[in-house]
C-alpha cells in the first residue's frame, strides 16, 4: 500500500524537475537569439534608473545564507523609434549614467552593449 504514495512523490519531483529544466532552457534559447542579433545604435537618453534586489540562494550547503544581489535597470528614451526601452546593466555602467545624460546606446535586440554618452545634459 505505500508504493501509491511513493509514485506520487516521485511524480511530483519529476514534474519540478522538468518545469526547472524547462525554464532554464527557455531563458538560454532567448539569450541566445538575442546575441546573434545585429548590434544597433540609437540615439537616447537616460530617463530612469532603478536598483531591484532580490533574494540569491548559497550553495547546496545548508550552512550558506540566503543573500541579496542587485539588479541595475536603465530606461532610456528613443526618440527615432518612438518609445522607450529599459536594459540591465552592469554596476560601473548604472553608476556612471545619470537621468538626462544623453548619447549613442548600442544593444542587440533586449541586451544592452554599451552607452556613449554626448557632453550635454536635457534638463
């Protein structure tokens, strides 16, 4: 009689298992269409900045604690295009850009390259 439990339990695992696998796979397929991309410039500017942490797991060591790990999101604005597109980026890149800078943003598709700013500010 406890072979039914069992069965379940081990379903139920399997199905995480696959779920998992499923989302990792996901996410690198993305990564990669978006790198083979043609690398665009646009002029832009800095319109927003945000920090969003979240919460980052240790190793499989029980001992190891949960830590925060921080996220930079830039929004800039395209004017050419008509709308505004938000990147993560790298902590020098968020803490060398201000709101207003204005310059060249280079980006495949949703994965920010690098941004040139121009000398001058909107204000």
């Amino acid at each position: 009689m406890m072979k039914f439990p069992n069965i379940l339990v081990l379903g139920a695992i399997l199905a995480c298992f696959v779920i998992i696998l499923a989302v990792v796979g996901k996410s690198y397929l993305h990564q990669r269409q978006q790198q083979q991309l043609p690398l665009l410039s646009a002029e832009a500017t800095v319109i927003s900045k945000k920090i969003r942490t979240v919460m980052e797991h240790g190793s499989q060591d029980k001992r190891s604690a949960v830590k925060p790990l921080q996220r930079y999101r830039i929004t800039f604005n395209l004017p050419r295009e008509a709308r505004d597109a938000e990147y993560e980026v790298d902590a020098e890149t968020f803490k060398a850009l201000e709101v207003g800078d204005r310059g060249t943003l280079w980006h495949q598709g949703t994965l920010f390259n690098r941004f040139e700013p121009l000398r001058g500010k909107i204000r």
